[in-house]
C-alpha cells in the first residue's frame, strides 16, 4: 500500500517533543522525509531515534526560532539540498507566563511574540519560495483556543496566537490561486509541557496524548488535499 506522503519532504517546528515531535513521527511513518527543526538537539535526537525505528529518514536542524536571520539561512541550505519544500508544520510555541495584562516583563512579553508570531511570519517569508517549488506546497500551524477567548492572564499568549490566526488566513488568500496551501490546526488540550505549564493541578491522565492529536496535521498535508485557509478544531 503506498503511503500517504510517500516521497513528500516536510519541515516540522517543535520537532523535539509533544505535538512536534509527535507529528514528525507520523509524517515519517506515513513516507516522508522529515526535517526536525528544534532547539534542543537532544530532544530532536530522540525524534530521530524514533524515526529511524520505523525504517524512515530524518534531517535535524538545531535552531532557536528567534534567531530570525538562521530561518533565512536554512531555507538557503534547503534549496541548496533539496530544491523544495514539500510540508511545513509549525508547532513550536512557548507559554512564557500567565499574568494580568500590565504586570508582563517586556522580556517574556517579547518572547511569546517572537515564537508564537514572529517566528511564523519569517518562516512563511523564507519557505514560501520553496513550497511553490513543490508541486503540492503545503503550510499548516498550530492554533489554539486562546487566539479567541480572550481569557484573564492570557492576554500575551492569546494575542500571539490570534495575530498568528489573521497572518495565515491572510496568506491563504494570497496563495488560493497556486498550488500552495496554508490551514491552521487546533489540537486542543493534551498531555505537553505547555499545557502543563498552564494548568499544573489538571488531571493528565483526562487529557488526550499529543500521538492522537496528528491526524490532521497528515490529511491537510497531503499532495491531494485541496483545503485551504481553513481551522480544524480536534
């Protein structure tokens, strides 16, 4: 049976724990050659570990995703080795602090932006090239709840992942006419350092496992998927 990515190349953000590394996994049991992007190369070894257990290939790229000017040099090494892009997942993304709205350190303020945000618009920015060099460029982010609820403390958080929201649906539009294709993914509440971070009393054992959250994170990268500028909500 031929595998749903067979031949794809994707890049994957977060790669070297929870929902990234998870989606990596997949990505590569489904056939496609994945790109671990992490700043942990410990954590992106393990993923690659992992991978290697299911007779699939990995690249890691150790990379602080705030390190803006190092995403513009790895999409040149990308197109030097590769010549495309298949898939981008972008699951990478910091809680920094829960606070009310005026007591935020600019610093950790700052950083929220720079991951949740920032970081997104320059990977579109540097990869958009090479997803069109692809015959089937396929562009999806992770999103969560809090782009909309506007819940107490989480004015930062929320903020970034809403300005994420506008910035891929406003790619999306801009790229309905090609053969790209950008979606966003909410995953909801699982098992992830993040989430523990938040909410430190919850019951783990309630909350889904990031392996059962990377269903459509395959589907929507798909070469015959068509969908775009949409939200899935798990």
């Amino acid at each position: 049976m031929t595998k749903r990515l067979e031949g794809r190349l994707a890049l994957v953000t977060g790669a070297s724990r929870g929902l990234g590394a998870a989606v990596a996994r997949h990505h590569a049991a489904e056939g496609a050659h994945v790109i671990l992007l992490g700043r942990t190369t410990k954590g992106l070894e393990q993923t690659d570990d992992a991978i290697r257990e299911l007779g699939a290939t990995a690249t890691l790229v150790p990379l602080d995703l705030r390190r803006f000017a190092e995403i513009d040099a790895m999409a040149q090494s990308l197109h030097q080795r590769f010549g495309r892009l298949d898939v981008l997942v972008s699951c990478a993304a910091v809680l920094g602090h829960l606070a009310p709205t005026g007591h935020f350190e600019p610093a950790l303020w700052d950083e929220m932006i720079d991951v949740n945000l920032t970081a997104n618009w320059r990977l579109i920015r540097a990869l958009d090239p090479l997803l069109r060099l692809s015959s089937a460029g396929r562009a999806i982010f992770a999103t969560c709840a809090a782009a909309r609820e506007a819940s107490p403390y989480w004015s930062a958080y929320g903020a970034s992942k809403a300005g994420l929201e506008a910035v891929v649906r406003s790619y999306a539009s801009e790229i309905a006419q090609s053969t790209v294709k950008a979606n966003l993914v909410d995953p909801g509440p699982m098992r992830t350092e993040l989430r523990f971070a938040a909410f430190p009393f919850e019951d783990r054992a309630k909350l889904r496992a990031p392996e059962d959250a990377t269903e459509p994170f395959v589907a929507l990268a798909e070469a015959s998927s068509l969908v775009n500028s949409t939200r899935v909500a798990l």
